[in-house]
C-alpha cells in the first residue's frame, strides 16, 4: 500500500508540474522532478517506499525512450537531411552542460571542504 502511495505521490508531482507549465517557461516534467526533489528535501529523507518505487521505475527505464526512438523513425528523412546539425547541436549542449555540472559540483565540494572559501 505504501508503494502505491509513493507512485501517486511521484504522478501527483508530474501532474501539478504540467499544470504549472502553463504559467512558466519550463516543461511540466521538468517542474514536477523539481517539486519532488523540494519535498525530499524538506522532508530531509527519502521514504524507502518512495525508493522502491523509484528503483523499479529506473529498472524499466528504457522502456520510456520508446516514443523518442519511435519519432526518429518517423523523421528519419528529416534526421538524414540535418543529422549533421542535429548531431553538432547534441555534442555541443552535453559538452556545455558536463562541463557546467563539474564546475558547479567542484564550487560545491570547495565550498563545503575549506569551511566556504570560495577561490
């Protein structure tokens, strides 16, 4: 029973995040995950049937990238055409964001390892 409570709790978040996007610039997804993530923190812990259901979830993940795979075989002409775009698009935004989550966490770990000296 927890567990099904942990999974409407993690389509509840999903859902008000959706239904915020209407009003901010950001995917309901994207809200949603943030919501979940402010609860747990506000919690300070993360319920064993809420990691449950989420160890489950990442389990059959790659069930969820159906669709994606899907809408490349749709646009497969389109993909041919600018798959030199879209493939110099994809490279630059992961470099960008890599190289963008290793400065924040090295920021992040300085800070709380020399007592928040910041360089």
């Amino acid at each position: 029973m927890k567990e099904v409570l942990s999974f409407l709790v993690i389509v509840l978040c999903w859902c008000v995040g959706t239904l915020l996007s209407t009003w901010l610039p950001l995917p309901g997804t994207l809200i949603g995950l943030i919501l979940l993530f402010l609860m747990l923190v506000a919690m300070r812990r993360v319920p064993s049937s809420l990691q449950r259901v989420a160890r489950f979830l990442l389990n059959y993940l790659a069930i969820f990238f159906i669709p994606a795979f899907m809408g490349v075989l749709l646009f497969k002409q389109q993909l041919l055409e600018h798959g030199v775009a879209v493939l110099l698009v994809i490279v630059l935004s992961t470099s960008i964001s890599l190289a963008l989550t290793g400065w924040v966490a090295k920021r992040y770990i300085q800070s709380h390892t020399n007592g928040g000296a910041h360089d």
